[in-house]
C-alpha cells in the first residue's frame, strides 16, 4: 500500500512514486497535496529528468521524485507573494532553514538544515505538488513550460560558468556533453568566450553538440583530447576546464587541458573514489591550478541572481535550451524511461514528463 499526503478534499492525483531504492518506481495514484501556509500547489505542466533522479535514494519511501518543473499556480496560501492562482511559475526546490550561518551569509546552497522538492519532500513527477511560495518564480508567456522546466539546470550550469570566471575571449574546454555540460556551452558561448570545445565519447551526446553549433566538438574515443586542446590553443592550453561527467577520467583531463593558474571546475557527480597519478598531482602544485568545486546555484535575493537571469536570458531568445529536450511524454511511462536511462538503453539529453497530459 503507497502512503500519500494527507489529502487535499480528498481528490487523487497520477503520480510516480519511487517505492525504494535504485530507482524503484511506480505508476500510481496518491492524494493530492494539502497546503500549509505560505505554500502554493502548483499545476504541474513539465516535469524534466535529472540525470541524478534514476538512481537517486529519497529520504523516505515511499516518495515522489522531481526537482525540475514549471505550471500554474491553482491554489495559493501565502497572501501579498506577489503571485496569484493561474500565474505561470518555475519553482527552485531547495527550502533553505534560513536559520543556519550559511542562509545568514546567503550560501543557501551550503545551508545545513534544507529540505529539498523531489527528494526530501514530495516532488514534480505528480500532476500537482506543494512548494513554498518563496521558491516560485514568474515565467514569461513567451518561454514554454518544457523550456521553463530546464531552468533549474540551466541555472546551476550559470552558476558553475560564472564561477570559473568565463569572460570575453576565454578559451573553454568542457568535457561530458550532458545536458549540463551543454548549458554551460550555451552559457560560455553567450558570455563572449572565444573558445568553446566540448568532448564526449558518447555518440548521440555528440551529435546534440555540434547541432547546437560550437566552436569545436571532439569524440574522445578516437583521440587524445589533451593533446587536442593544446594544438587548438598553440600549446598554451585552455583558461578554464568544467568537467560535467563525474569520471575519475575527466576529472583528470579537466586538469590537464589548462594552461598553467587555469581553473578547473568540478560539476560531474562522482560515483566512486577520486584518484589523480602522481605526474597530475605533481601539475598542478607546478602549474598552479585553481580546481573549484560548482553545486546548485542559489543566492541573494533567494533563490538568486541565477534563477532570474536564466528566465530573461530565455524569455529574451538569448539562452535557447529547446534543442536539448528531445523527449517528451507521460508519467504512465515513467518505469520504462527511468530503466532505459539507468540501462542506458535510452538515449538522450533532456527528457521532459507532461504529467497533466495523461
């Protein structure tokens, strides 16, 4: 038997239900979240996958995955918010405690008493679900809810392309073509950077990036990128380096591509134990490298500077992310696309549920 909120007059909703771990997902039906006060249900019209809602392990089962998502607000309990019932709204999913020293310096993203939509509470792969109001933010009629969806994403990637200091005239070498590793693209190429190259060895990923037209895009299984960055960069080697696949071996060539005091930023979730050969280690006490490591991106005012300029960049053409969502469907098939991304039997960049198309 699935547990469920507590009930919202009684109505029931679709939902996909993770009921343990490894993924373990269930369509089904469950209540529909009541409100507390200051919260907002929001209509849930998209819905995106993070690549780390497959194998992810919620707080507590049974519980409802999804952090990335966009609708309509159709019942609000938080007056002068500033939105109202039918407004269209993304939604941040981290609730900082903002009690704790880090919320006191605006490190939400460091706060130590969070909770968090999809994983700690209840998520976006349901038709409706309950956030604080504090986390929505306005969408532009122009901007689609499938791309208002990708702006948690879109943002973390921002944070991390900032973070490392990209400029007018920066060479950058990004490795892991995911749909992270290619908003940081996309971010990189807006800032002005003079270089864009990103590597990959996955054949589909690769064809996405050089779809979306940068400077260079290299298969890492036939060459040595290493190698390929310095003939690009007449041997200098490139500024700034951001790993976004979580490899023990793109973590070592995110080192190795920079010039000497290049920064390398770490956004790849790693699954296993981070070990560099000592003739890397040794590079970077001599080269002086600068490795960062980039999570979320929430700031002040929350949720941050990077939620709303990622809604205007998009509002205003300049971030176009539609080409990264190349699949779009029902919750009811939720099973069969968590096991065919954890397989890797299914391949693709963004995949986007709609679950009020049921």
């Amino acid at each position: 038997m699935i547990a469920a909120y507590s009930g919202r007059y009684g109505e029931r909703m679709k939902a996909l239900v993770q009921v343990g771990p490894d993924g373990d997902v269930r369509y089904t039906t469950v209540e529909t979240p009541k409100l507390k006060e200051g919260e907002a249900l929001v209509k849930v019209m998209a819905a995106g996958i993070c690549g780390s809602d497959p194998p992810r392990n919620m707080r507590k089962y049974p519980g409802i995955p999804g952090h990335e998502l966009s609708g309509i607000i159709v019942e609000l309990d938080a007056p002068s918010c500033g939105f109202e019932v039918g407004s269209r709204v993304a939604v941040a999913p981290l609730v900082p405690c903002m009690t704790c020293d880090m919320c006191a310096e605006g490190r939400y993203s460091n706060c130590r008493g969070y909770d968090f939509v999809g994983s700690r509470r209840w998520g976006a792969f349901a038709q409706y679900v309950a956030v604080p109001a504090t986390n929505l933010l306005n969408v532009a009629d122009n901007v689609s809810f499938e791309e208002a969806a990708l702006v948690e994403p879109a943002s973390v990637a921002l944070h991390a392309t900032r973070y490392a200091g990209v400029d007018v005239g920066s060479s950058v070498a990004i490795v892991g073509a995911g749909s992270i590793g290619l908003l940081v693209g996309l971010w990189a190429r807006a800032m002005g950077a003079s270089l864009v190259s990103i590597a990959d060895v996955n054949p589909t990923r690769l064809q996405v990036a050089a779809s979306l037209g940068f400077d260079d895009v290299f298969d890492s299984r036939k060459g040595d990128y290493v190698a390929h960055i310095n003939s690009l960069t007449n041997g200098r080697g490139a500024d700034i380096a951001v790993e976004s696949a979580g490899s023990h071996i793109t973590q070592r060539q995110v080192i190795e591509v920079l010039k000497p005091r290049g920064k390398a930023v770490l956004l790849g979730i790693s699954h296993r134990d981070v070990t560099l050969p000592e003739v890397v280690g040794e590079s970077i006490l001599r080269k002086e490298i600068t490795i960062q490591g980039s999570w979320a991106a929430y700031g002040m005012p929350f949720p941050g500077p990077d939620w709303t300029d990622t809604l205007e960049y998009m509002s205003s053409g300049r971030l176009d992310v539609k080409p990264l969502i190349d699949w779009t469907g029902p919750l009811s098939q939720g099973p069969e696309i968590y096991e065919g991304l954890k397989t890797r039997k299914i391949q693709c960049t963004k995949a986007v549920f709609l679950p009020n198309n049921e």
